[in-house]
C-alpha cells in the first residue's frame, strides 16, 4: 500500500509560506506568489502523471498486462 509522508523540509516550507502569505499586505506579491504556486502544482501534476504512466508501461511490458 502507498504511504505518503511530508519531509521536514516540505513542512519546513509550507509553514514559511503560509506566514509569508499571512503577512503580506501588497495585492501585488500576493499575486506573484499565488502564479508561482500555481505553476509548481501544475508541474507537480504533470511529473505525476508521467510517473504513473511510465509505471504502467512498466507493468504493461513486464507482465503484459493492459490498463
């Protein structure tokens, strides 16, 4: 079964950022910073599903099992 555990240094930096985006107070930073966050989810997911693509081309060649 998956298990998924946040590093330190994951936590490290959510809590950084959701201080950073608590105390902001320009419009404008806050709108850089959400592009920003929007960009890294958008290339985490794509990074997923590469990741699970390519682990079930593994599968479909090792077992010849078809999704």
């Amino acid at each position: 079964m998956l298990t998924f555990n946040s590093s330190p240094e994951e936590e490290f930096w959510k809590v950084k950022m959701e201080r950073y985006i608590a105390d902001c107070s320009s419009v404008s930073e806050l709108r850089e910073v959400a592009t920003l966050l929007v960009k890294i989810a958008a290339t985490r997911q794509t990074v997923i599903k590469g990741l699970v693509k390519d682990a079930l081309d593994q599968m479909e060649s090792q077992f010849g099992v078809s999704p």
